[in-house]
C-alpha cells in the first residue's frame, strides 16, 4: 500500500467514526455523530488539523495527538489498533509485544533478592520487574501499571517535578542517558514512537534530543522527596543485565 492510499484510508476511517460518535447533551440533529469542531474540542487538537487528517492529506501525527483522538473518538481496543497502524505510529498504551526480548529471570530474582530499592529496565525504560522498596519509593510511576515507562514518568508526569528536588537537571541529563539506548533501537518503529510522544508532550526533552548529547547510565548520588516531606538520599548503580540484551538492572543503596 502506497503512503497516498494509506492516508486516505486513516483520513476515511475518522471520519467514519467522528459520524458514528454520541453527541453528548445534545438534541437529535439531522446529520449523525460529532462536528469537527466538537471532535477537535475533545481531542484537544485544531479543526483545521482534524480535517487535513480526513482528506487525506500530508500531516504526520505524533503518537500522543492520536491517543488523543482515539479517547475522543471512544475507540474500542481493536479500532485504536488500526488508527495507528494507518497512521504509521506506535501506540504508546499498546501492551508489550510477545515477540519481544523476554524479561531475564537472573534480572527478576536480583531485584527481589534486594532489600534496597531496586528494578529492572528494558530499551525502551519500561519497568520490567521491581521491589517492595522501589515502589513504596516511586510512587506514581511503579503504582501505575503492569510495565510503566520511566521517560514517560520523568517528563509527562507532574507527579515526578514532586519526587525529584533537581527535576529539570535531572532530567536533562535522562535525555543524553537515553540516547545512548536510542542508538541500540535505531529503525525500531516502536523506539521512534515513544521519541515522538515524549518531544510532542515534554519541551524539555524536545530541547534535549535536539542538542543530541549521549551520556552513559552513571552512579552518584540521588536525592528524592518522602511520602512524610523529608528527603532521602541514595547512591545509584546500574549494571547491564549478561543474559539480556537491552535490559538493566538499576539499584538505590542509601547513602546515610
């Protein structure tokens, strides 16, 4: 399928769902489902963006204007899967791929055999294993889901500017850490994707990636705010998991 034939099947396919949607709190009208204005008021996106998007035109949505538009458009799991293959992107909430590298159990038995706050990373900073200690540390990023991404924690998360004392230095120096991954994942749709999400949604990272350091996932000391106000300090290590490619093993040893 050539990309005019795709776009004009992904500009026909919202549009089919926009004229199948339920108006909320409005009477009965002659024409069915949503205006283009009231889907671009739900989505948060342009009605001029909207209908480019429906004639098929050139425009290259980012992963999290589709979220967007998907939640709008109440798309079951099965019609948000086709939204974005049509649109060429990866879907930042689909589950983790089965084919994808398996979780080390050497990785997993580590973590838990640790009494510090410890957890594993796969290429793409998904939390793939973690402790008791680490969750009860990281609370709302651990708490929130069956694999929750670390980038997406870091800088779409206001609950992380909360945790972490030196946010934006902190964070600044985990664009140039990912980076140094990036590299391993190059021509990886889903690599690609989570990029674009976080430079639509985060001007931090999007000033970061620009600048195209690359920094190695280092030691020193951490600091992170408590559940009872105070603040606690640990020395980070990382080591790279042997028998798991792209997979690391990120520990928290207190420092006092």
């Amino acid at each position: 399928m050539n990309d005019d034939e795709q776009r004009r099947l992904l500009g026909a396919f919202i549009r089919s769902r926009r004229e199948a949607a339920e108006p909320v709190g409005t009477s009965r009208r002659r024409t069915p489902g949503l205006r283009r204005e009231e889907l671009a008021s739900r989505a948060g996106i342009s009605a001029t963006w909207c209908a480019w998007l429906e004639q098929g035109r050139d425009v290259r949505a980012s992963p999290h204007a589709l979220s967007r538009l998907a939640r709008a458009l109440s798309l079951s799991r099965a019609e948000r899967a086709y939204l974005f293959e049509l649109a060429g992107r990866h879907d930042p909430e689909a589950p983790a791929r089965p084919d994808g590298p398996a979780v080390p159990p050497s990785l997993v038995a580590a973590v838990h055999a640790l009494t510090c706050p410890a957890y594993g990373l796969d290429r793409f900073w998904n939390a793939c294993c973690w402790n008791a200690a680490a969750r009860d540390l990281f609370r709302g990023w651990l708490d929130s889901g069956p694999r929750p991404n670390l980038l997406r924690f870091i800088f779409l998360d206001p609950a992380a500017r909360r945790l972490v004392p030196d946010w934006e230095a902190r964070a600044s120096r985990i664009v140039a850490e990912f980076r140094s991954d990036y590299g391993h994942g190059l021509g990886d749709p889903a690599m690609s994707g989570l990029v674009e999400e976080l430079s639509a949604g985060s001007p931090l990272f999007a000033r970061g990636w620009r600048r195209q350091a690359v920094l190695a996932r280092e030691g020193g000391v951490r600091t992170f705010h408590d559940a009872a106000g105070g603040m606690r300090a640990y020395a980070q290590h990382s080591f790279a998991a042997a028998d798991g490619p792209g997979h690391k093993l990120v520990l928290l040893i207190p420092a006092d």
